[in-house]
C-alpha cells in the first residue's frame, strides 16, 4: 500500500509501529494532543491511547489498531474508517 502525503499536512500521529503492524501506545499523549489543537490538527493514535487523549477536548481523535488501518484512513481522506472518538470543546 502507498500513502497519499497531501492529507498528512493537518494530522499528528503518535505511536510505537511493532514489528507485527500493530501500532503501541507512547508516553506523552497529553502533550502531543494539546499541541495538535493548538495547530488545528487531528490525532491518528493507538486505540490504547484513546482514555488518555479524552482528557484534551476539542480535538478529532482516530484511534487505529495497525498501521494498514492509518494508511486507509490516510487514503481515504478520513472517510474509509469512522472517527470513533471526537470530543467537543467546552461547553459546546
């Protein structure tokens, strides 16, 4: 599979890739989601991570298993798989 690059300009992605194509939760998620919404961008992470990244609202959340399912979502202009997790900004 080949990724699509033009769509990687407003995404952060975070994780460990394993030698399997899963993809492992890091440290650090707090941090690197307050500086996604910062610049407006959203966040592909380990579905691991997902408890973590809820403590940041406003921002767009894709929790992905293996790194195939970040190349669809990539692909696909963030159509082919759901944004399982979006949080709203406060008091929205």
């Amino acid at each position: 599979h080949q990724l699509r690059t033009g769509v990687l300009n407003r995404l952060l992605c975070l994780g460990e890739l394993a030698l399997d194509g899963r993809l492992r939760p890091v440290p650090g998620v707090i941090a690197a989601v307050g500086l996604a919404k910062e610049k407006g961008f959203a966040v592909l992470l380990p579905a691991e991570s997902v408890l973590e990244a809820k403590l940041i609202k406003g921002v767009t959340v894709v929790p992905l298993r293996t790194l195939l399912d970040a190349v669809a979502y990539v692909n696909s202009n963030g159509e082919k798989l759901p944004v399982i997790e979006e949080f709203p900004s406060e008091g929205s």
